[in-house]
C-alpha cells in the first residue's frame, strides 16, 4: 500500500489540515448517527484526528483507530483523550479480527490505485456487522486542480501524477466501487473545495508541508534534490497567486451492509 507522507512531522500536519474549514470534519460528519455502544473503526487513522472527533461526539462508543505507520500510532495514541480508545497496526485491505458497526474511511483512498481500493472495499464489507455502515471521505483533484498556464509546471504535475502509485481521481469510482463490493443503499455527497485569501495561504502552507514530508518520492521523480525543489517552489508560487484556481471535489460516499 503507498503512502508517500512519510515523515513523523505529517501527525502535526494532518491536525492542523483538519482545522481548515475545507477538511472539517464538523461539516463531513455532521449526518453522522451511531447507536449508543457502537463499534467503530477508523481505517487509515493517521494522526488520530478522526477519533478524537468521535471520542467527544460519541462519548460512549467503543472507537478503534488502525494505520500502516507506526510513527502516525505513535502520535494518535500520545494526543487521544479518552484512553479506552484502541490503536493498532494494521493493513486496511487485510482481515480485521473484529467486527463493525461503522467503518469511516478518510482521505486514504487517493493514495491507493482503483484494484487497491476495490480489495479495501470488499475487505470493510466483510468488517461490518449486518446493517452496518461505511463512510468514505476522500479528494478527487487534489494536486491536479491548478489553474496554471504555465506548461512547463503542468508537465510536471502530470509527470507526477503519472508516477504516483495512488489515484487522485479515484473517489468519482467510489459508488460504483461500493456497489460490486455488494454495499446497498448507496448515497454520496460532492462539494468543491475552493481557496481563496486566507484559506489559499494555508493550504499553500500545507502544500509546503505536504512535499517536504514526501521529498524523497520528488527527488527520486525528478533525479535530484535541486530539481525536486524547484518543482516545490514553482508549484506553490504559482498556487500563491489569487488569479490561479486552486479547488479539488470532496466526496462523501456511504453505503450499508444488508
């Protein structure tokens, strides 16, 4: 499974992305209903930030949080506030040894291409307890949505983007996906995520942040720590700019095990 964020400063980052008014987690959860000892997972946890969101909603559910790195375990598991809350190491298209009432997926799905996430997929159908439900928030165009005339920064975007192991279009799949893995009552949500004044100069912060956690994947692209940075500075000097569009879609996709 790819994940190209690597370095232990992305716990830090991942936080502070989700104070954004275009990462809420208020406004991508806000439909969300659990019952009052419901078991929830969350798949790819990251910082921890999600289940810290869960742990003050839902006070009395049991929440479990997995991921890849320990690093991010680390992180989730010294900032958690209700230390019942379980963390652990795990491969989120690999069998759970438990099951689920709920299973919330968020913003892992572009870093996995489209035969990846169908596995993920059929695996969280196989996780969930009958009537069980599964929440999906994920990015289609981030990266990729900069209303650049610059052609030679937009070859490189591509270039990038044809190098990347994961699918930064994939969540317009996400329905379709969930409906093979044999969810039923499938709904979903677009929203498009636009920057501008003071939330262009955070995610510009973020962009900063986002490559400097993955400079190695760059560097490797590009041939050369020069080059690499180079790319860095023109792709967020030209983000930097009000007059260039700088959006993605954000979907939320769910579905219910029958």
């Amino acid at each position: 499974m790819s994940y190209i964020l690597k370095a232990i400063s992305e716990g830090k980052r991942l936080d502070e992305q989700s104070q954004m008014e275009q990462f809420s987690l208020e406004n991508e959860l806000k439909g969300l209903k659990l019952k009052t000892t419901a078991r929830v997972l969350d798949a790819g946890c990251g910082s921890g930030v999600l289940c810290r969101f869960l742990e003050e909603k839902f006070p009395s559910a049991h929440i479990h949080g997995c991921d890849l790195s320990k690093d991010s375990l680390e992180y989730a598991k010294g900032n958690t506030r209700n230390k019942n809350t379980k963390y652990f190491l795990h491969d989120i298209s690999k069998t759970f040894y438990e099951t689920y009432d709920c299973i919330i997926n968020r913003l892992v799905g572009h870093h996995l291409d489209k035969e990846k996430i169908k596995e993920v997929i059929f695996n969280f159908h196989q996780s969930l307890e009958s009537g069980g439900q599964l929440v999906i928030i994920d990015v289609d165009g981030l990266f990729l949505n900069l209303g650049t005339l610059s052609e030679s920064l937009l070859s490189r975007i591509d270039q990038v983007n044809k190098a990347f192991t994961g699918n930064l279009n994939i969540s317009r799949y996400l329905p379709s996906i969930l409906d093979s893995a044999g969810f039923k009552n499938i709904s979903w949500k677009i929203e498009a995520m636009d920057f501008q004044g003071e939330s262009r100069k955070q995610e510009v912060n973020q962009w900063k942040d986002r490559f400097e956690n993955s400079k190695d994947f760059y560097i490797n692209l590009f041939g050369s720590e020069f080059e690499a940075s180079k790319f860095f500075k023109d792709y967020t000097n030209e983000a930097s700019k009000e007059n260039v569009p700088l959006f993605f879609n954000k979907f939320i996709v769910q579905g219910y095990k029958a």
